[in-house]
C-alpha cells in the first residue's frame, strides 16, 4: 500500500467523484480507477459504490 494511492482514495471521497479527483490530483482517470481497484483488491473488500454519475462509501470505505 502506497501512500500516494491513499491520498488519491481520500480525493475520490472528498470530491465524490473520479474525473474530479483525477484531475486535482493531476493524474489521468483511468490510471487513478485503477489505483482505486488495486487498493480494494489489496484490502480484499470493496471501498466504493460506483453510480453513473456519482460514487459513495461502502461501510468498510
């Protein structure tokens, strides 16, 4: 676990959304997915809620 993949995980929290954190944190959308399905496959559970437009916390995110 890299601590750039948890800042970049509370961005996705804090702003609500991928392409918004991406882009504060000043990575590409995709590479910052991945970073996030990394991390929940690292951890062994899944951290967010993915909707069309928006993502949430699970209860272990």
């Amino acid at each position: 676990m890299d601590l750039k993949v948890l800042k970049a995980f509370l961005t996705v929290c804090k702003t609500g959304n991928i392409t918004k954190a991406a882009e504060e944190i000043y990575l590409s959308q995709p590479a910052l997915s991945r970073q996030i399905q990394d991390l929940e496959e690292e951890l062994g559970c899944k951290l967010l809620n993915r909707h069309t437009r928006s993502l949430s916390l699970t209860e272990s995110g």
